[in-house]
C-alpha cells in the first residue's frame, strides 16, 4: 500500500525523546561516555540546536545544547534499513 504526497503538502516534525536519568553519571561523564559512538561539538548560545543533516541530533545536559553527530565507524553502511536512526 502505498500514497504520494506533493513535497509542498509534506511536514516532517520533530521526533524527541528524553532521558530521565543519566544514572549518577555527572554531565562531563555522560558526555565522555557517549563520545564513544559521536562527535559531540557545543551549539553556541543563540543558534539553533535543531539538527541540520541527517546522522545528527541534539542533547540538552545540564542547560547547554549540544551537537552529535553519529561517528562512521557506527553506522552500518551495507543497510539502508539500519541506517534509518542514524
């Protein structure tokens, strides 16, 4: 089954999630943590936090925006299907 839309009749929203705990992790650890898997660069005050291309995504800790961008090495480049959340 399937539908076609005009591009100018298409929205995609934002989809968010939260954490409700970074398990007694401080913020620099949590970064640290998760730089395993992305390259984490501040968003300077005033820009916008919103992800700009795909592979990237926002994190607000500890009242600061942050921009992650999934490291290479992480994503499964053989799979279209799998590369969907990256």
């Amino acid at each position: 089954m399937a539908i076609h839309f005009p591009e100018s009749n298409l929205k995609i929203l934002d989809y968010n999630r939260v954490l409700k705990t970074i398990n007694d992790l401080t913020p620099e650890q949590f970064l640290e943590k998760i730089s395993d898997s992305y390259e984490i660069k501040p968003v300077e005050e005033g820009d916008d936090p919103k992800p700009k291309a795909k592979q990237w995504c926002s994190l607000y800790l500890d009242k600061k925006w942050y921009a992650l961008k999934v490291k290479d090495e992480k994503v499964d480049k053989t799979n279209p299907v799998k590369q969907l959340d990256s």
